[in-house]
C-alpha cells in the first residue's frame, strides 16, 4: 500500500467514495480518448457518426457510467464493435448481445 492509499484511508466513506468516482471517471475518461486516438478520429468525427454534438462527446468521455448503447454509438462510430465479456469463476461467457438488443430497444 502506498502513501496515496494510506491517506485516502483516513479519509471519511463519503469522501473515500468521491475520489473512487473520481478516478474512475479519470480512467474511463483516458481510456475513450485513447480508442479515439488509435482510430485516428477527432471528438467532430466522434460527433458526425453519433450524431452527438461534439460538447456531448467531450462529456461522454469523461464519464464513468453511460448507457450500452451510447457505448456502443461511440465504439462504432470509431469504426469498432462493441464486445461485452463477463469473466466469472475462470469461464469467460460473451454478453455482447446485450449490447445489440439495447439497439433494438429490448428490455427486460
């Protein structure tokens, strides 16, 4: 455990929940904006294949929770297909049609 932890620690739960939203909205954040790096797409392309307004988009990206389907437009937007895999107990079972039903408005 390093210092950061140790401090974080002795913080109050609702403070020590708010820096673990917040870090996660940071990861979640980095990791959008690296798929739309490899894609070679700006937040305009993200926006023209969404149809999202391009402020939308910058928002999106830093968010930690969203929709699958907002996810999936952004994924295929960038040229990619959205893959959801849960990993329980060693197996690995493939969810993805989750995502393809929440296009076709499906619920449960």
């Amino acid at each position: 455990m390093d210092d950061l932890d140790k401090l974080i620690q002795t913080l109050p739960d609702d403070e020590q929940r708010a820096v673990a939203t917040r870090a996660d909205e940071l990861v979640t954040a980095h990791n959008l904006r690296e798929l739309r790096a490899l894609a070679g797409r700006t937040q305009e392309n993200v926006s023209a294949g969404t149809g999202f307004k391009q402020t939308n988009v910058s928002r999106l990206e830093k968010r930690a929770d969203m929709k699958l389907s907002t996810l999936r437009d952004y994924v295929e937007s960038l040229g990619g297909t959205l893959k959801i895999v849960a990993d329980v107990a060693g197996k690995k079972v493939d969810l993805s049609s989750i995502a393809e039903r929440s296009r076709h408005g499906s619920k449960i």
